[in-house]
C-alpha cells in the first residue's frame, strides 16, 4: 500500500519474517509492540471496570458489555501476539498479567499464570530429565522459539548478544561523542559482511551513535518523568480508584515499551515512537498538574 514516491507502509502476504505476522508493519516485532500495548491497557481497564463493579453492589461485574468487549480484545491480542513470535512481547504480557493480578489481588489468576509459565519455561531450559516429558506437551512453536532452536542455522553475527558486544565495542571506542546517527549498519556490514541497521538494543544503539553523556540525559529525563509518576501513583487517595488504576496503566504500557526495545529498537518506528512519547506526555502532564495539586491537598491534611 504506498502512493508516489515510495511506500507509506509495506505488508508481506505471509508475514515478515516468513511466517512470523507482520500486518502493516515492516517486521513483526514493532506489530507485537504494538499489541502489547494494546493488551496492558485492556487489562488497565478491565481492572478499572471490576473495581467499579466492586464499589457498587447493583452492577455485575461479568454481566458488563464492556468487560465482554474487552474480553474477545484481550483474547484476539494474545493469539495476535503469539503469531508474531516474539519472545520480547511474550515476556512483556505475561509479566504485565501478573503485574495486574497481584495489584488487583486476583491470586487464583496469578498462580494459573505462573504455573503456565514455569512449564513452558521449564520445557525450554529444565534438565534433559525434566524438559524432555514437557517438550511433549508444550507445542514445540514455543520452547524452541524460546531457545532459538527454532533457527538453528542462524549465522552468529545475527545473534543479539554478538550485536550487543558489536555496539559495546563501538561505544568504549567513542564515549563521548558516538559514531553519529546511523552508524551502526555500515560499521557492522564492514565488520562481518551482513547488513544490520541498529544492535537490537535502545540503549547500545543511542550509546553507540550517540556518546554516553546524550544517552544518559535522554534515560535520566525519560527515567524521572517515570519516577515522578510512580511517586504520584504510591500517593493517590485510595478513593481515587478508577483514576489511580488508569494511570497505573499509563505507567506500565510505557515501561514495557522500554522494556521490548532492550530486546530490540522498535522505537525507530514513526507509529511506535509517537505512541509510546504520547503517553509519556501524559504522564509527565498528569504529574505537572493535577499531580501538584494532589501534593498541595496531602500538605494541607496533615
């Protein structure tokens, strides 16, 4: 799909990679960082919508539309971010699902999600006496994606942990000012003869083109805005249950977009990147103002 002068976006009739879904994205990694915001904010309010239903007894919790609309959105993201494979968005919904159940204290869901995730952790990475029964239970489409055994011919230079030293190499080399924006792909296609645009790493990859002192300003600002959020959440009235509950939503959405682009940098992605500075933005706006006020009524109840 594109108009003159190039593509506004690209899609791959089986996905990109092959058989990994990629819909109107490049790469099936920025989709699954897409759907997993998608997914923690479902879950911020389908926790909004039960503690309601909590706090007034004529309302049924189950009984809601809402809940059930946001049930089969919830149910059509998880199959959504299985198909991408990403192992990165994986390890971000399920913790986020067990974030949201020990905050709301749905125990029974925590344990059931847990025990899902020590055994097909277990099928990946148990001893051979251990994993071997798993690996006969658990589809093979998650352990061995999970250990890369999936692509066992995979050339080292596309392993993350060599794009990692890569970039580590190239930051100790230049500290401070970087190799400049960019870099990264020529500099590593000279290195090994394979063309890789960016380390799979935010932080490597700003390091590396950028310098140690503008990464640190960057994290240190993004990091307090973070900080002054979560202060602000550990502060709100506990009366304040729909409006803590949707704030905390913002606060994990955008920790686990930080959290995949460890793993990978689909920040560089224009619809991500928006996404992910808007709700920033509101964080930093829920902060500066009515944040300011909530402190100015706590100093005058004391």
């Amino acid at each position: 799909i594109g108009g003159t002068g190039g593509y506004l976006w690209q899609m791959y009739p089986h996905g990109h990679p092959l058989g990994r879904m990629s819909a109107v994205f490049a790469h099936a990694n920025p989709l699954a960082a897409y759907l997993q915001m998608v997914f923690i904010f479902s879950l911020g309010l389908v926790a909004d919508r039960y503690q309601h239903a909590t706090a007034t007894p004529t309302l049924k919790f189950w009984k809601a539309p809402a809940v059930w609309w946001l049930g089969v959105i919830l149910g059509l993201c998880s199959v959504c971010l299985i198909l991408t494979s990403s192992r990165g968005a994986w390890g971000v919904a399920i913790a986020s699902s067990l974030i949201f159940t020990i905050y709301q204290g749905w125990y029974w869901i925590l344990g059931l999600v847990s025990a899902i995730g020590t055994v097909i952790l277990s099928a990946a990475y148990a001893p051979a006496p251990l994993k071997e029964p798993l690996r006969s239970i658990v589809p093979r489409y998650f352990w061995a994606r999970i250990t890369d055994e999936m692509y066992p011919d995979r050339p080292e230079a596309m392993t993350r942990v060599a794009q990692w030293k890569f970039a580590w190499n190239l930051t100790q080399a230049r500290p401070i000012t970087g190799w400049g924006l960019q870099s990264f792909g020529p500099l590593y296609q000279q290195a090994h003869q394979m063309w890789l645009g960016y380390p799979h790493n935010l932080l490597l990859m700003l390091s590396s083109n950028l310098g140690i002192p503008a990464t640190i300003a960057l994290f240190g600002l993004v990091g307090w805005i973070l900080a002054q959020g979560t202060i602000l959440f550990l502060n709100f009235p506990l009366q304040w249950r729909s409006e803590r509950t949707i704030f905390f939503t913002y606060l994990i959405a955008f920790a686990g977009f930080i959290v995949f682009n460890i793993t990978d940098v689909t920040a560089l992605e224009l619809r991500l990147n928006t996404h992910a500075w808007l709700i920033l933005a509101c964080i930093c706006g829920i902060v500066d103002s009515p944040g300011e006020r909530l402190r100015q009524r706590t100093k005058s109840n004391i």
